[in-house]
C-alpha cells in the first residue's frame, strides 16, 4: 500500500473517477481534487506522492519540495508534443502514431521532468478528435495504473522506470492556450485538403474552428 497520496484530476472527467477508486484500493490515506480551476492553493501535507490526471494545477516549486518521493504526470500525448493541444496538432500534423507520457514534476516547467514512461499506440483511420482523445484517455488510465502498481510493490521501482526511458527525451517546443486558439484559425489560403485537416483536428463540442474574414470572426458549423 502506499502512504499518504494527493490525486489530481479532472472535474467530470471518467477517467479520472476510475483512476481515483482505484487509488482507493492502493493507499492508506487518500486526499482528492478534481477540479477544472488552473490555481488552487495546496497544503503541504508532506504526501508520499502526488500523482496529475488532466489535471490544469501547475504545483508550486514549494509544494513539490514537500513531497516524500515524487509528483507525476500523465501527459495525454508523446514526448514529441509538450503543452496544450497535443492531439489537435497530431491529427492535423498527420502522424502515425499517438500516445501518453508520465513525468516527474520536478518544479513549474511544464512537461519537462523525467520520463518514467511512454505508450504508444497507431492512429486509425476513422479517428476524429473525440475518439482519438478517449482511445488518448483511456492509454493514461491503463498506464497510471501499471505505474502504481509498480510503486506499491517498492518505491525503488521509481528509479528503475527513470532509467528504462532515459532515452526518452521531449521536443524543444512547447505550446500553450495562446498557440492553441490560434491553431484554431483557418487560413484562407488553405486547399481542401488542408481545411479537412484541420476541421478534424479541431472540431469538437462547443469548440470550433473560425476564420477572420474583413475583422469578423466566423465559427465553422457542421
């Protein structure tokens, strides 16, 4: 069993609620947060671990220093795609393959720690935003899951996850919600192909895709 644990997650998110029950099963002491809010004020409660699950809480410099042994990430995207947005920019990239990372937090960077691990798996065909981020969501559930698992057994097994993927490095580029609006944008100067493109990548919910057209903004509708 692990000790005293924080868990991070995502406000209506089922993953995350799986992710959480199972946490339940492997620790004496459970404290949860699921919540969408970007800043929240965290005790420092000297926690054994504190493991994200889309969780939007960037952990202060103070707070991870107060961590027994280690604060993880799961990163809904490869090494390759740091920030926010990685699997609108991988489907309209065109890539193969996809998949989920799980890092150290070792202070305010974001996706920068250690790699400790990364699943990869291919792109289908008829994968649109929705499915590709649920197949993206339930690959982190799977490997959160492995990962605990390793931890229960010994806290040394950290250290050999570190090193296994030492070779495992993240791209130099990281975006951010500024990036990812304008991604957003159609230029009027794409062809058909590459509007396709990124009407997929970005067409979901109440997100759309928009051009600018003589200062007006215009949002795309099926």
């Amino acid at each position: 069993m692990l000790d005293k644990v924080l868990f991070l997650g995502r406000k209506g998110c089922k993953y995350s609620k799986k992710l959480e029950l199972y946490l339940k099963k492997k620790t004496k002491f459970l404290e949860i947060l699921n919540t969408n809010k970007k800043n929240k004020n965290l005790k420092l409660y000297n926690y054994q671990y504190v493991f994200c699950f889309r969780s939007h809480i960037i952990l202060k410099r103070n707070f991870i220093k107060k961590i027994k042994i280690a604060a993880i990430n799961f990163h809904p995207g490869p090494p390759s795609y740091r920030g926010i947005g990685c699997i609108n920019y991988a489907l309209f990239d065109g890539v193969k393959k996809y998949g989920s990372t799980a890092h150290l937090i070792e202070n305010e960077e974001i996706d920068k720690g250690k790699i400790i691990d990364f699943v990869e798996f291919k792109i289908k065909k008829k994968d649109n935003l929705k499915k590709l981020l649920d197949r993206t969501y339930k690959s982190m559930f799977v490997q959160a899951k492995k990962i605990i698992d390793q931890l229960v057994v010994d806290d040394e097994n950290l250290k050999i996850l570190i090193k296994r993927n030492i070779q495992v490095k993240w791209s130099n580029k990281i975006n951010s919600f500024k990036d990812l609006n304008k991604f957003y944008e159609i230029s009027l100067n794409y062809d058909k192909i590459e509007l396709q493109r990124k009407i997929k990548a970005t067409n979901i919910g109440k997100f759309k895709p928009y051009i600018i057209f003589h200062g007006k903004k215009f949002l795309y509708e099926d």
